[in-house]
C-alpha cells in the first residue's frame, strides 16, 4: 500500500508547497540532541558522584581509599555501628520528634492564620496582614532573639527548636494564596447552612487543600530535620543534641562513637552522613511532586 | 445593604464595626495562637534592639554608652571585612544560580526524551533536601587532603597537582569551593521556576515562529528569552532581598585557618558573642544585628519598589 501523499492546497484549489515546518522530517538524532543529552548525563553525575562516593564509602570496611565505583569489602558494619550506639540513637531520636512534633504544630497555626487572613470581611484583617508581613522585611536580630529566648526559657530546652520555626509567615502566606483558590460561595452556603467557622474551616478549608497541606507539610519536615542554626543558637546541652549537631560535631573533632566490627572511623562518618539524609532520599522519589507543587503555590499568582 | 445614588456609583453600607466584630469573634479567637508566636519570637526580640545602645558585658550590667557601639564598629577591620563578604558572596552566589539555572532549564526544555528529562529533574533537585551540615560533610571529605579525599585524589592522578591541597583551609580556594557548593546545592531547585514559566509559553507562538522560518535559536533568542526574561528579574529581586541573611551556608564550611577572610556579618555576630569567652560584649553584638537589618530593610524597600515598577506588585 502506497503511503498517501498529505496535499496542501489554498480554498480554491490551487497547490501549494507545504509550510517549512512541516517540511523536512524531523530527527530525533540530531547533534544537538546527542550534545544536550550528553550535557545532562554530566549534570546529573556532578550532582551524583559526591552522595555516591559517601554512600560506598559508608558500606566499604577497607581503610584503602581513593577512587572505585563499589566498595571492596562490603559491609554493614558502620550502620551497625551508628544503630546502635546511644550516643547517636538520642540525637536521632531527637530529630525525629523534633521534626513530627514541629510539622504539625507548624501547619496548624499556618492553616489556622491563613483561614483567618482570608475573612475579606472581617475588621482588622488587614492590620492581622501587616503584623505578620512586617516581620518579613525587619527583625531584631540573632543577640535580642537570643536574650529572648533566654528569657523565656526556652535555651537548653526542647521545645525551643520546635516552638521557634513553627511560626514562618512565609508558608503562612502560600497557604492564604491557596485558601483563596477555594470558591467563596462554597463558604457562603456552608455560612447559610448554619456551619460555624471552626465547622467551616474543618470541613471546607482544609478537605479542599490537601495537596497544598502535603507541600507545606513536607517544607517544615525539611526544615525542622535540616535544623542547625536554632540548635546551634539555643541549645549548649550535648543531650539535647539533634542529628546535624552531632553530625557537624563528628566531622569537626574525632569525636567518635565506638565503631562495631570492622568499620573504620571514616565509615562511620559516612554511615552518618546517608543516615541523616536517609529518610528524605527513600521518601522524595514518591513525593518529589509535592514538593515542587509548594514552591509553583507561591508561583501561581505572579 | 446596597443604595444607588443619583450619579450611578453604586455605595456599599457595611453593618456597624460592633456587630462585624461580633460576627467574627470565632476568626478573632482562632488568630490569637498566631499572634502570640508571632509577637514571642518576631516583635519581642525588636525590643531588645535598644542594647545597640547599651554597653553589656556578661558579666556586669547593661550600660548606656549612646552611639559608641556604632562608632566602634566603624572601626573595626573586622566588621567591614564581613559586611563586604555578605554582599559579594551573596551577589555572586545569586549571579552564578540563576545564570547557572537559566542554562539548564533551557536545555531542559529542548530535551526530546521525556523520560530522560524527568529522571534528569529529580537528580537535580536532590541537593536541595540536603542540610547545609550534610552538603559540608560531603565536601569535606571530598575535598580532604588526605588519602580519602576524592577531588584531590583525582587531581593527583591526572598531574594536575604535585602533592594534596587543602582546600577549605585557603582563603581563596574556600572561596571558589564555596561558590561551586552553593551552584551544587541550589541551582537544581531553582531550575524549578523557570521551568513553571517554559511551560506556560504558548506552543502557538513557537508554531509561529517555525511557519516564519525560525531555526532552534531564533526561537530560544525571540521567543523563549522574551518570556524567561520577566521571571529572572523576579528572581534576582526577590533573592536581592535577602542578602544580608547569608548563614548557615558560610558558618559550615567555615574553619579556624579561614574564619577571619570569610565571616560575613552573622557569623561574626555569633563569634563576637558566643566563642570569645569574657569579653564578648552583648550590646555591641546587637548594633552590629541592627546594623544588618536596617540594610536588609532598606534593600527590601528598594527591591520592592523595583518590583512594582517591573511586574506591578510588591514582595511582601
């Protein structure tokens, strides 16, 4: 069967050459196609060979380094080693309720606030706005928030790293960008129905965003398991430690933990490193869409 | 509750400021954990601001000295040395991400594979979900001078040096590693917006353009360019801003041998108080804090002015 020949004609009949981008075939193999490609397997090894070189390094129990794609004597021991070690199962421990406590507490008053600040209605609203947008352009500073801290009780004390962060206009602000996608008249007739605003915001509000509350749930998780500067600022204490604490700690000084089996002190270090980045690298494959979703909210509306 | 007046404007009455507040009161109650986060660890801490005038070692009391904190800190070598780090660290920082991240998108976008595109997408992104602490401990043991340091290592190998350097322990090495980190650790993830505004390009135009004979380029030169143009100006204001806000990244990587060529202004805060022992001074600290914020502040002011005056709205 003969491949039937596409024809461009005018209205009246007349033929015509077809349009030039539709001319020529197009190649997927071009040059610059093998150059861009090449380009990218580049880009993504530069990002890749350093998080390889501690991954194998934190499985191999040689003390031969240098350059190798595997480890040479594989073994678990520098997990083992930082598993069950009580120096570094606390500051782990730490991190992880550190991170739950503070997510949740910080998408409560981000939800919370944002609900609030889309009451177009409501007196004082915009006063409510500024007060939080201000603290975006001035604060006082490391010394006076330090001083206040300490006045509070809140150095030295668990709760400090967690309290502190929970409150960050920036996520607020995405999440009123967010709420106000949500229908009016869907508040209005709920309004009508005889819903309260706590019914409302329960039952509207947060149904409606739950894409938005994954995004910036995940951006707190980050940011409360990545914490150092508030640990570093508020917390002297080595029992209150978080994981990056004592992860920096180590890498300074040899300050560490006594190594199981046959794992060496440079795999131990490294058993630290994937450790601390362990559960955002098993997650992220799964949720990487929501956390490009979180930066595109604040995007929509430029 | 809407009158009509004689010259056609339509007037809106509102119900009395009482009864909307009254109507309101649940919002009112729901805010008040907000405002007290918000007052306990954003305006309390501004009330401290008056130590700036104040002299308050640790040990004795606050007392007031006026403006010799400010005239002391003019003299400092020190303190000009990290207010000149925070902006050219920060400026070149923000230059090389974003022209860096600019490039990438754009080849991003010419990309036939779409499967290779997305697998490319999420290695890139990847450096962002690591903290500052972790991104330091990769590179220093990349970057150590002993046997375990890969770069140098490599180095070596190819004849590229004689014997092991030790980068992060030479104030101009530190620097170029410090820019290389920064492109490693941000530039993925800002790819991210770009491509937001790639894709919104209408492919009409693109059509366009081909059916007016434009090659590959033309389109990247008059088309793509046009439209990426307004968002890297967004993007250079908006991380303009925060210049002054340069931490964490520096405090890591930072060392003994280094400490003094490379503090930027926070970090010298935090050393200036925390790590000298007796004679830190509280009061001086704080003016050097409210030194930073007033030109954060006056950057933020400049910056959204010529943001309204590029896309019609402020930044904050």
């Amino acid at each position: 069967m003969a491949t039937k020949e596409i024809r461009y004609t005018t209205p009246a009949g007349v033929e015509v050459p077809p349009p030039p981008h539709l001319n020529k075939q197009k190649s997927q193999y071009t040059p610059f196609n093998f150059v861009n490609g090449f380009i990218f397997i580049l880009v993504c090894l530069i990002v890749i060979v350093p998080i390889w070189k501690v991954l194998i390094d934190s499985l191999d129990l040689t003390t031969g380094y240098g350059m190798k794609l595997f480890p040479t004597k594989f073994g678990l021991d520098g997990y083992v080693s930082v598993f069950t070690n009580q120096s570094l199962l606390r500051p782990l421990w730490v991190s992880v309720y550190t991170t739950v406590a503070g997510t949740f507490l910080g998408l409560l008053l981000s939800t919370m606030g944002a609900y609030v600040l889309i009451q177009w209605d409501m007196p004082g609203r915009t006063l409510f706005a500024n007060i939080l947008l201000f603290t975006m352009i001035f604060s006082g500073g490391m010394i006076p928030s330090y001083l206040v801290m300490r006045g509070l009780g809140l150095t030295n004390n668990p709760l400090g790293p967690i309290l502190l962060p929970a409150i960050n206009v920036y996520n607020l602000v995405l999440m009123r960008n967010f709420f106000e996608g949500i229908p009016a008249s869907l508040f209005e007739s709920a309004d009508l129905d005889g819903c309260t605003p706590m019914g409302m915001f329960w039952r509207i509000a947060l149904p409606l965003s739950k894409a938005a509350l994954a995004s910036i749930g995940l951006m707190f998780a980050v940011a409360y398991w990545n914490d150092y500067t508030n640990f570093k600022l508020y917390i002297t204490d080595r029992n209150l430690y978080n994981f990056q604490m004592k992860l920096r700690d180590m890498m300074q000084s040899s300050d560490l933990p006594e190594s199981v089996g046959g794992a060496t002190e440079n795999t131990i270090k490294n058993a630290c490193v994937i450790t601390a980045i362990l559960p955002f690298m098993i997650l992220y494959p799964f949720l990487q869409k929501y956390f490009v979703k979180g930066i595109n909210i604040g995007a929509v509306k430029e | 509750m809407a009158g009509s007046t004689s010259n056609g404007t339509i007037t809106v009455r509102q119900k009395p400021l009482g009864q909307r507040m009254k109507k309101y009161w649940g919002f009112y109650l729901m805010f008040i954990p907000v405002l007290i986060f918000v007052a306990l660890f954003h305006y309390a801490p501004m009330f401290g601001i008056r130590y700036a005038f104040y002299s308050w070692k640790i040990v004795a009391d606050p007392e007031w000295v006026g403006l010799a904190n400010f005239e002391k800190l003019f003299r400092q070598s020190q303190f000009s040395v990290s207010f000149w780090n925070t902006v050219v660290f920060s400026v070149i920082k923000l230059l090389l991400n974003t022209g860096f991240a600019v490039l990438i998108s754009l080849l991003l976008n010419e990309m036939i594979s779409l499967k290779f595109k997305k697998v490319s997408q999420t290695i890139i992104y990847l450096p962002h979900f690591m903290s500052w602490v972790v991104t330091a401990s990769v590179f220093s043991l990349m970057l150590s001078p002993t046997a375990t340091g890969l770069i140098n290592q490599l180095l070596l190998k190819l004849g590229v040096i004689k014997e092991s350097v030790y980068y992060l322990a030479d104030k101009g090495w530190w620097r170029v590693w410090y820019y290389i980190i920064n492109v490693w650790h941000d530039t993925g993830w800002q790819t991210i917006i770009f491509m937001a505004t790639l894709t919104g390009i209408d492919p009409g135009i693109y059509e366009a353009a081909s059916i007016d004979g434009a090659g590959r380029w033309k389109k990247m030169w008059y088309v793509t360019m046009p439209a990426l143009g307004n968002t890297i100006i967004t993007v250079l204001i908006l991380n303009l801003a925060k210049i002054m806000n340069l931490f964490e990244s520096v405090f890591v990587l930072q060392n003994d041998s280094v400490r003094r060529a490379t503090n930027v202004l926070q970090t010298y805060v935090y050393y200036q108080t925390f790590n000298s022992g007796a004679s830190a001074d509280y009061g001086y600290t704080t003016a050097v804090g409210l030194f930073r914020s007033l030109v954060g502040l006056g950057l933020m002011l400049i910056c959204n002015y010529a943001s309204k005056k590029v896309r019609g709205r402020g930044i904050v």
